[in-house]
C-alpha cells in the first residue's frame, strides 16, 4: 500500500528512482510522481496511471540532480487524480514531501493552515505536512530539521514521510511512526524506502527506522534522532538476506506463478529453521495460560489452519482472532501470548494487535516472512520463515511457510505429550509431492479454468482443516479473478446456502482421504446435496472421482497431515489459471495493496 523511494549521491538519480518505484508497484496504486531537487528548485512530475504509463507522458526519469524522492499511491484520502498524486509541494515550492499512513488530525491543521494563507493544492491529508514545515521553516530561524521536527510533533495518526528543500538540496528528511520506512546504505549514496525492495537491487545493508524517530539522508551518511527530543540515536545497519534476483520472474510470466513454483523450496526452508527457535515459540506456548492466533486476510486463514493442527497434535485450542478485531474480542493479561502470523510484518491491523497485547503485559511472538520489519522488531520472539520475497500481491509461498512453521511448533507440544512425531516425516515427503502436482497436473488445470472461466459464482466447501483452505482458496478466487466466490465448512450448506444452488453457481468440494472415515464421508455427503440440486460439482480429491464431481483435480497421495496442502496449491493454480483466462492482473488486483499499513 503506497511505496515510498528515495536517493542522495547518484548522478542519475531520476533513472534510479524511475527503477525504484517500479520495484514497488507490487504494493498496489493508482498514480505516481516524482520530486528532484536541482540548480532549477525543485522539479516535481506525477500523474494518475502506472509507472510506464506516468513515465511515458511526463517523462520521470530525464530529470537532472543527485537528490530525490519518488512515490507509488494508493488513494485513501481524495480521489485518484494528479492533483491527489505524491509528491505535495509547500506554497513558495521549497518543499517536497511523499507520505504513507494517515495524518488523523489533518481536518483541523488544514483549517488553521488555511486561515494563515496557505493555499491547498489537493484534498489530500499529506498535504498539510508539507504547509506545516513551510509554515515552521522561518520562525525557527530557517532551520529545515527544525521546521521539520516541529511538523511533525503535531501530526496525530501513522506516517512515514520523506521530504527535500531547496535550502538544503544534498539531502533527505525522512520519518516514521507506525508506518514502515528502510534505509539502504553505501559508502558513497544512501537510499529510502517503504519495503527493501526498493534499493535491493543496490545494497543489501540496511538501517530500520523506529517508531518515533526521523532520519537526515547524506551521500553516503545516516544521522538519525528521536522526534520528540531531538537525542541521536545509534542504528547499526544489518544485513538483508535476500537477494534481487529472487525478486524478479525468472522466465515466469507472473510472479504468482513463479511463487507457487517456489513453494517446494519454501517447506524446505521451513524445516531448515533451527530447532531451538521452533522450541523456545512451544515452550512460549506451554508456559501461557492463554495464547492467541492473530492474522489479517490470508494469514488469518493460515492461523486458523493452525488451530487444528494444535487441536489434534498438542491436544489443545488455540483460539484465532482477526487482527482487526482483536481489540474487541481478546482478554489479555500477563499470562497471555499473542502470536501474530505476518507476510509483511507491517500490517497495520497486526501491529495494532500487537501492541494492544503489550500494554497489557502480554507475551507477544511472530512468524514473518521480513526480517527488520516492524513486527519482527516489536515482539519478544520472532521466526523469521526465510521464504524470500513475494511480489504478488496475493500470498501464496509466504502462507505455505507459515502453515508449514505453526505445524512442527504443534508437532514439539505434541511430542512433548508422548505423541508419535509424523510431523518431520510428513513435512519431508511434500515437497516432492508439490513438485509432482506441479509438473503433473499444471496443464491440465489451465484446461479446466479456461472450460470455466465464465461462470461467475463460485463456493468452497470442506469440512475439518479442510474448511479454512476452503476460505484461503475462495479468497485467493476473488483476489485474483475478481469474481464472486464465498467458503464456508460444508456443512453449512443446509443451513441456507442450499438455497443458492443452481446452474449459476459452481461448487469446489475439497474431499479429504477415504482413510479419514467420517470426515470422508461427511463431505461427499454434502456433495450429493449439491448435485441434488443441479449444482455443478468441482472436486479436489486424493482418489480416482467418485462419479457424484462433474470435474476434479486428483492431487498426490501424502501423509495425512499435510495432504491439504496439496489441495490449497492445486487450488492456487486453478485460482491463477482462471485469473490470467480472464486476462486479469493477477500480480497487481485492483484496489488491493501487498502490505495493508492503514486502519
């Protein structure tokens, strides 16, 4: 959601930003600018569009300068319009900033700007920011860090802001609270963004601003301070390990279909981590009266995933609660973890979880796929799951992970309750089982989403852990496809939804082994109600089609545990096929952002 770039010290530092923001359009928006300081002031060029589009009217990357600040929007105050766009420009255009978040109080500091003579270019909230400083600049005695700081003390809600002036052209102003913001680092010029993606392909050392804190950006130099008393602060910069080849398609015509085909790897890295850190998080479990299963979208589904494989092997529950409603639902006290499941680790939903559960003396971890993110940063224990980056917007690879993860921390409470382990073995063999249905099965279900692609209302039925797949897999259906599709447990199905079936709508049954007995039987049950009813009846199963489907998707025979995976990576490419048959962007959906850092 809304990408944030910056560069000091790069002679082509318009080219270089052109590349930064192009590495960020993965986060989602709707228009573009950028703002270079020069001997001509300060040259500004935005528009509504994409990056290629926006560059090719304007044109953002033939700006001379060694200094700049480029942004991706994503509307959230004031429509989507170039007046709308970032970067927002002072009165006297002396300065510039670009902003993510939301500045909640920024009604009232409009008025008072207003009243003062300023004049408003946008209907945005960020653009009192920039009028803010301007307004500072001379009553602090024309000190930009001090018009800068002062701004800032009156913004109430999240940000990360970035900003250039003319008064002092070789450098960057930047700032966070509760909205994430990177600084990259070489001996010669330093970077800025809103994820690592934008100078990855640059330097991979990094410094991870704190809630609180604002940044001065030289040619090669880093000085950073609290916002509220102005102290320096130490920010030794850490290493990140990924690289940027793993953020580009590699011959794949979508990053989702590139990150699907990682997913083996991703189980591979997952069993990888060190055990002592799957450990200490079952120990944080077990010494906890209560703990919590917090996650937004697919993470959400992921956690609940999770819950039945604590169920059955730790033999207890582990109650899950969306981020967004934490709040209202938990009970938190000392003797409570919060365990917050995290792609990104700056959602905002999730943090605000997080930091509910921490004033309120609760033990707080995170599974994660962002080191130096501010979840990781934030929490008592992290996992950092190392499955590398994931550009689409819609999580596939990160998600398996994290299933993967929560599974052998369930598997250690297990063990430790004189349970048989099949959780190492089970975890082993799907990789190898991934890859058959990879190789196997692709084509075949490229065939099936193009026979379908028409039909415009889709249910996800399963029972057991086979319902929050369902959910994951109807979620995925309407990222991608931007059809209506809905899961719920099968057995809901009686109980009014019976009422929908019809030759409009398409039914997915995801049927789990005959070996599960009742569970089995139940959900073939539940298929004959459909087809009862003239439904259309798609099944993913792990036997030959019993003649109540229509059409099925027959994935490889796996340990039990695991076997619904293979169900969920089935289903993202059927999702994916039938999103690229509709010529969908798939990597990009409309209206959604990779990291959801508003409220």
């Amino acid at each position: 959601m809304c990408g944030i770039s910056g560069i000091v010290g790069r002679s082509s530092v318009s080219h270089t930003l052109l590349e930064s923001i192009r590495s960020l359009e993965y986060r989602g928006y709707d228009s573009c600018g950028v703002a270079i300081v020069n001997s001509d002031g300060l040259v500004i060029r935005k528009d509504v569009g994409a990056v290629e589009e926006v560059n090719g009217r304007l044109p953002l990357a033939a700006i001379d300068g060694e200094v700049g600040i480029a942004h991706t929007r994503w509307a959230t105050h004031g429509e989507v319009t170039r007046a709308n766009a970032h970067p927002h420009a002072s009165c006297a255009e002396d300065f510039a900033i670009v902003h993510n978040g939301i500045i909640a109080n920024y009604r009232h500091l409009r008025e008072e700007l207003v009243a003062e003579g300023h004049e408003f270019r946008s209907s945005t909230d960020t653009e009192t920011a920039v009028h803010l400083i301007e307004k500072y600049y001379r009553p602090t005695g024309g000190s930009v860090e001090g018009a800068f700081c002062r701004a800032l003390k009156r913004l109430e809600g999240s940000y990360a802001i970035a900003m250039v002036s003319v008064h002092e052209p070789d450098r960057i102003y930047c700032a966070r609270f509760e909205s994430p913001l990177l600084i990259g680092t070489t001996p010669d010029a330093t970077f800025l963004g809103s994820d690592f993606n934008a100078f990855l392909g640059v330097t991979r050392s990094a410094i991870a601003l704190d809630d609180g804190q604002y940044a001065i950006l030289r040619a090669g130099s880093v000085t950073v301070k609290d916002i509220a008393s102005g102290a320096p602060r130490s920010k030794p910069p850490f290493e990140i390990d990924w690289n940027v080849e793993a953020a580009r398609k590699g011959g794949y015509p979508h990053f989702m279909l590139k990150e699907i085909h990682e997913q083996p790897q991703t189980v591979v890295r997952a069993l990888e981590i060190d055990e002592s850190a799957v450990e200490a998080l079952a120990d944080c479990i077990a010494r906890h009266r209560r703990t919590y299963l917090v996650g937004a979208g697919t993470t959400y589904y992921v956690a609940l995933m999770a819950q039945y494989y604590f169920s059955e092997l730790a033999k207890i529950f582990v109650p899950v609660i969306s981020s967004d409603e934490f709040r209202s639902l938990a009970h938190v006290d000392p003797d409570t973890l919060v365990l917050a499941i995290s792609q990104s680790g700056e959602t905002y939903d999730t943090l605000d979880a997080i930091r509910f559960a921490r004033q309120h003396g609760a033990a707080t971890a995170t599974i994660c796929n962002v080191m130096g993110s501010s979840l990781a940063r934030l929490v008592d224990q992290a996992i950092i799951q190392g499955s590398g980056p994931e550009i689409c917007v819609v999580s596939t690879k990160a998600a398996l992970g994290q299933i993967a993860i929560l599974l052998r921390v369930a598997g250690v409470l297990g063990r430790r309750r004189g349970e048989p382990d099949e959780v190492t073995r089970s975890l082993r063999e799907l990789p190898d089982a991934i890859g058959q249905l990879l190789a196997e099965r692709a084509d075949e279900i490229q065939a099936l989403a193009r026979r379908h692609r028409h039909v415009g209302n889709w249910l996800f039925l399963g029972r057991g852990i086979y319902y929050p797949v369902a959910l994951e897999a109807a979620l995925k259906m309407k990222e991608v496809t931007y059809l209506h599709a809905e899961g719920m447990p099968a057995g809901f199905l009686k109980h009014g939804t019976l009422s929908l079936i019809d030759d409009s709508v398409a039914t997915v049954i995801l049927a789990p082994s005959k070996e599960e007995g009742a569970l089995y039987t139940a959900t073939i049950g539940n298929a004959e109600e459909v087809k009862a009813r003239g439904g259309f009846l798609l099944g993913t199963l792990l036997e030959e089609n019993p003649d109540v489907f229509d059409e099925h998707i027959v994935v490889p025979k796996a340990p039990r545990l695991v076997a619904p995976l293979l169900h969920l990576v089935a289903l993202q490419l059927f999702t994916y096929f039938t999103g690229t048959a509709l010529d969908r962007n798939v990597d990009r959906p409309r209206s959604l952002a990779k990291s959801v850092t508003v409220g």
